[in-house]
C-alpha cells in the first residue's frame, strides 16, 4: 500500500517534535534553562508545521522561523530547536527556484548566527562556519532533489512523446500495408470484371472463372481489412485478445498471388531458386509486399506483359525481382513515373527495404522492359540495422 505524502510528512513532524523534546530534557546539563510550557509550547511550534511543508513549503519555513526566533530569543538552549528550520530549508530548495531558496537558506544562516550573539560562550567563528555550512549544504542537497525530479519529468515527457510518434509512425505504416493490399486486390479485381464483361455472352465458362476469381480477391481483400483494422483499433486500446491471430502473408503465397495475376491476363512465372528456408517473418511480409505492388504496377501501366518473379534463397539473403518484358501497354506510364519518383507504391517500396536492412533497384531495362529488384538480408543483426542500410538505386 502507498503511503500518501501529507502522511509521511505528519509522521516525519512527529519524529522530529519527539527528537527535540527528549533532547530538550538535557537542556539544564548542557547549561540552559529547563523547558517549561512555553518552552515546549514553542518546541512544538517549531517542528509541528513541517507536516505541511509539502503543500506550502514557504508559509512552512516563515512559521518556523519566527517560532525558532521567538525560542532562541526565550533563551532556551538553541539546538533543540534546529531541526524544523534545516528540514524546511530542504524543503524550500528542492520545490521552489534556486533565488527563492537561495534566500531562506540565508534567513536560517542568519538566525542561527544571532542565536549564537546572544549566547554566552559561544564561539563565533564556529556558530559562523556552522551557520554558513549546514544551511549551504542543506540548500544544495535540495537543489539537487529538485534538478533531478525536474529530469525526470523531462524523461517521462520525452518518453512519452516518443511513444506518440511510434505510434503515429506505425499507423503510418498499417496505412500503407492498407494501399498496397487493396491497390493488389482492385487491380486484379478490375481486371476481372473487365474479362468477365467481355466474354459474358460468347464464353460462359471463362466468365465464370472471372467472377469466382473476382469472388475469391475480395474475400482476402475483406479478410485483410479486417486484419488492419483490428490492429488499429488494438492500438486504441482494445484487449491484446481482439488482434488478428492470422498470420501474415509471406513467401510461401507467392504462387497464389501469381495464379491470381495469371488468371487475369498477365502471362506471369514464378521461379524459386535455392533452397526453401524460414525467414524472418517481417523480411517475409516485406518482400512479398514489393513483389504484389510491383505486379500491381504491370496490371495497371503493362498490362499483357510477360512478366517473371524469381525467389532467390541465398545464404545470409534473399532476394526478389519482378521483370516484365516491355510488350504490354502503358510501359511508359510506368517508366516516367520512375523517373520522377512519384507514386505511394513505389515510395513503399523503397521505404520497406530501408526498414528491414536491404536494397532495392527500381527502374526500365536498357534492353526494354521494367524491372523491380530487392535484396534482403535474413540475420537479425542486420535486419535491426536496417536505418542504416537499404540505399535504394535505380537501373
């Protein structure tokens, strides 16, 4: 259970009050008068308040000091009545700006001095040494309370700000797992319906491969929405339990987004070379990601062009490319956008790279065509560099 501040404040102005009184019975063998009720009536006004010095620390430490001033100007051994002045001194340094303190510091030095004036036998080089001392060090040691709450709280707004832009930056990124999903899914989708349209009256049966090609797109479409949205709406503070337990796509539904394509004109070949291995699942996403914008891309500024997908399984790397040869239509749409670097997909493309540690090459052929190369690596040392890597070239 936490114990809440007035209370450790009240506990620690009882300890003090008892402290002073006890130390108060060896007044007359120390050489003072004996406390008497006003004696201790002044005690208890010197160290009672302190169990309000958190809520108005400076209204504490003037309380104290007149009752200290009014004890020491009693006569009474002085001493006893120390410690309610230092602890507000404390106090004070470490809840309110160094001149404020810096001052009551002073106030404390000084009444301790003229405690010392009106001693007999007091020495006052020492009553000055003590008096300019304890309150100095009393003063810094809650200058330094002060600075590092202050740091901490610094900490804690910096932290949390941080954990704001994480946030925004990870929506940032659904946002374009969204684009590039449904700019795959309607491509393929409007292909479709532009096939089964066509041939509705003359070829029933490629009709309604169409539509169940149609049919089957957009149920993944959905069924990826949904997954996106989930997240969102997990990140907004939804049980852990509401998130999508699918998994993500990755390289083994390459030949599903292939077929996909296939069936809607495009002439497309799947190649895997080397040897099928796990991979980590974000380098998984990552690339099956490029390899879908990129065929998103043929259908819609080549559509009819040959085009081949490589998979090639290297031994610290992976690596991508999607080349189409040049004969469909719209090849140049395509290309001028790569010249003048417009366009979400390909700007996802490159950012993708960059996050997980690899290279892309984006860009026409010299010998025509259009081609879409990305490199990967598959360590976690190198994916976790991956801010520092992943300088995309264009051919």
């Amino acid at each position: 259970m936490r114990i809440r501040p007035l209370a450790v404040d009240a506990l620690i102005a009882a300890a003090l009050t008892t402290v002073a009184v006890l130390l108060g019975q060896e007044s007359v063998k120390q050489g003072w008068p004996a406390l008497d009720p006003v004696g201790y009536a002044l005690v208890a006004l010197v160290c009672v308040p302190v169990a309000a010095r958190s809520r108005a620390p400076l209204t504490v430490l003037l309380v104290v000091h007149v009752a200290w001033f009014g004890y020491v100007t009693a006569g009474y051994w002085p001493v006893v009545g120390t410690f309610g002045p230092m602890l507000t001194v404390y106090t004070v340094a470490s809840l309110c700006p160094p001149r404020t303190s810096l001052a009551c510091a002073a106030l404390t030095g000084t009444l301790w001095i003229y405690a010392g004036a009106i001693s007999e036998g007091s020495s006052m080089p020492s009553v000055v040494g003590q008096a300019v001392g304890f309150s100095l060090v009393l003063w810094r040691f809650g200058y330094v309370a002060r600075r590092t709450t202050e740091l901490a709280r610094q900490l804690k707004r910096e932290q949390d700000e941080r954990a704001r832009r994480e946030v925004a930056e990870e929506r940032g990124r659904i946002a374009r797992e969204l684009h590039d999903v449904v700019a795959h899914h309607m491509s393929v989708i409007s292909v479709q319906a532009g096939l089964a349209t066509f041939v509705f009256g003359s070829d029933p049966a490629t009709a309604r491969a169409a539509l169940g090609t149609i049919s089957g797109t957009s149920g993944e479409a959905l069924e990826e929405l949904r997954r996106m949205l989930r997240v969102l709406r997990a990140g907004d503070g939804e049980e852990a339990g509401d998130a999508p337990a699918a998994p993500m796509p990755g390289l083994a539904r390459l030949d599903e987004m292939v077929e996909r394509v296939r069936a809607g004109g495009a002439p497309v070949a799947l190649r895997v070379t080397g040897t099928p291995r796990p991979v980590a699942p974000g380098v998984e996403l990552c690339a099956y990601r490029v390899v879908q914008e990129a065929l998103t891309n043929v259908l819609k500024h080549a559509r009819g062009a040959a085009v081949t997908v490589e998979l090639v399984y290297e031994r610290k790397h992976i690596e991508v490319s999607v080349v189409n040869d040049g004969t469909g239509e719209g090849e140049g749409v395509n290309q001028d956008r790569v010249r003048t670097g417009s366009g979400h997909g390909l700007i996802g493309m490159r950012e993708r790279a960059k996050l997980y540690g690899g290279a892309i090459s984006i860009g026409p052929l010299s010998e025509g065509g259009f081609a879409v190369r990305l490199t990967l690596p598959t360590s976690a040392r190198a994916e976790a560099r991956g801010d520092e890597a992943g300088d995309d070239a264009t051919e």
